[in-house]
C-alpha cells in the first residue's frame, strides 16, 4: 500500500507541474492575465 500512496504522490507531482507550466503559458500569451485578479 506505501508503494501505491508514494506513485500517488509523484504522480501529483508531475500533475502540478503540468498546471503550472500551463498557467504560465497562458499568463506569457495573455489569455489568463485579464481573468486573475492578483495581477491587477
């Protein structure tokens, strides 16, 4: 089962890292930056 819970965890991991290289694409070709209102 730690096998299972550590796969999870890298898995998450690798998920956010995907998210937030994408957020950063979005933000760099101004799609994200308009809707965020911490940038304001």
């Amino acid at each position: 089962m730690e096998a299972l819970g550590i796969m999870g965890f890298i898995f998450g991991l690798a998920a956010l890292g995907k998210v937030l290289k994408m957020e950063k694409e979005l933000k760099d070709k101004g799609v994200l930056g308009r809707m965020t209102k911490k940038d304001n």
